[in-house]
C-alpha cells in the first residue's frame, strides 16, 4: 500500500488523480530529468507543491513538440518563481511557446484539484518565466462573499468540490468569514486531509484570532498528526475563549489522560458530562 500524503509532499496516486496524468507520462517526464521527485521510507515518489508544477508544465510544453533542452531551461526559471508549499489563494501558469508565465489567480478556483488553476495556453509569443500582475476582475469584485458561502454550505452535500471551491472564493473576498473557515475545515478534515486544516486554520487565525472553534479545529488537527503537546495548547485555547465548548473539554480529557494526569483528564471529563446536561 502506498504510504498517503502528509501534507508537505504528495504520493504517485493522488499526483495522478490531481493533474489528470498517466503514471506513464509521469514516469516518463521523471525520466527525462523533468522533475526529481524524492523518495519514501517505502521507496515510494514522493512529490512536492513544486514537482506537481514542474511536471504539469513539463508536459504542456512536451506536447507542444518543445525541445527538451529549452523545457529543461524554461522548468528551471519556473522554480525559481514558486512557492515551497501550496498557496490558499493559487496560481495561474501559463506555457507561452517554450517558455512559462506565472500569476496569482485572484477570484477563479479549480475545484478539483486541490486548490490548483493551471491554464496550458499556448502561443508563438517569445519571453522568459515571470511573474504577471493580473488586473483586478470587475466581476469578481462583484461577487458577494456571503453569498458564494451559502451556495458553498448549499453544495456540501451533492458537490464536495463546487463547496471547497466557493469556500476558498469567499475567503479570497472576505477573510473575515468565520464560519467558511470551519466548515471547510471540517469538510477537509473528514476526508482526512489534517495536515491542510492546520495550514488553513493558522490562516483563519490571523483573521478571526478569538474564534474558538477555530481553536478547537486546530486542535482536532494536531490531534490526528499526533502533535499532542501542541493539541493541548490549541484546546486549553479554545476553552479560555469560550469555556462551554464541551466537545474541546472532552477532547482536551483524552489527552491528559494519554498523559498519566488522571485528576486533570477527571477535571475535563466531568465539565464535559456537566455540559451535556
């Protein structure tokens, strides 16, 4: 079985799923000292936020009959532009002949992919790999932020994907959505994606630093990455903000007793069962 993500880098299977690329034309571009990927305590590939965007642009400029040499030339100036992880708010790459555009996406998601919008336009235009200042959309600026959250909360059920997508679009237009921020985290973190909820819970905290069920999220999220010092920090958090918050009492009562500390685990455990009342 191949070991699953841990948020920082992506196995073969889920780099398959997410750009749409045979495991042929992934070993293939790998071959071809498109992109080194790393590998596993399994021996497995493991693959970072920049392989997905070297391997994807790889193969947009393959297609295009490329010279390998002027790929390698373009890929390398590519790197040089991206981040290390994965932005909340996207990317737009663009293969201009040989060579590459980058540019953040502001306003347009990618539902599918794992927060990605990776456009292969493909035009006879000389250039090197930049970095574009896109122009802001007037129809974006449009978009009402409350409202893209009800179609979102509206979609969870029938489309995961539209859901995540217009959560992250109303975040884009108004950081200050709390309850966007929780409901996508729960969305990601029943799918187990826990190391994406702590990244997007520290994000939600620099907007809405006294929610503390965003707090208690990241909690929930140290909690399966097994960061239990920290999970306790996040939930004594939570309940110093809001004491109420039963489920943090009962969470926060499992960890201390994992840590031998019986009075304190009886202490939470029973503000949990008062609660409940």
């Amino acid at each position: 079985m191949t070991p699953a993500d841990d948020g920082s880098t992506y196995n073969l299977r889920r780099v398959q799923a997410m750009l749409g690329l045979s495991r042929g034309i992934i070993t293939g571009l790998i071959d071809a000292g498109f992109v080194t990927p790393t590998r596993g305590p399994r021996k497995e590939w493991r693959f970072t936020f920049q392989d997905l965007m070297l391997l994807r642009t790889a193969h947009a400029l393959q297609a295009q009959r490329i010279p390998p040499r002027r790929i390698l030339q373009s890929l390398a100036r590519l790197k040089a532009t991206l981040p290390a992880e994965l932005p909340l708010t996207g990317l737009r790459i663009t293969a201009i002949g040989a060579d590459v555009a980058v540019r953040d996406r502001g306003g347009q998601w990618q539902s599918d992919s794992g927060q990605l919008l990776m456009d292969f336009d493909v035009a006879p235009v000389g250039g090197n790999v930049t970095i574009l200042e896109r122009p802001a959309s007037p129809k974006a600026e449009a978009l009402d932020p409350q409202l893209l959250y009800e179609t979102a909360l509206s979609l969870e059920a029938s489309d995961a994907p539209a859901a995540e997508a217009a959560y992250l679009q109303a975040l884009a237009l108004d950081p200050q959505l709390e309850d966007a921020w929780l409901n996508l985290g729960a969305m990601w973190s029943d799918a187990g994606r826990h190391a994406e909820v702590l990244q997007l819970t520290d994000a939600g905290l620099l907007h809405c630093a006294q929610s503390a069920l965003l707090h208690f999220n990241r909690g929930v999220a140290l909690d399966h990455l097994e960061r239990l010092d920290e999970a306790t920090a996040a939930y004594e958090r939570a309940l110093a903000l809001d004491p109420a918050l039963a489920d943090a009492h009962f969470n926060l009562a499992q960890l201390r007793e994992q840590a031998g500390d019986a009075r304190g685990a009886l202490r939470h455990y029973s503000a949990y069962r008062r609660l409940q009342r």
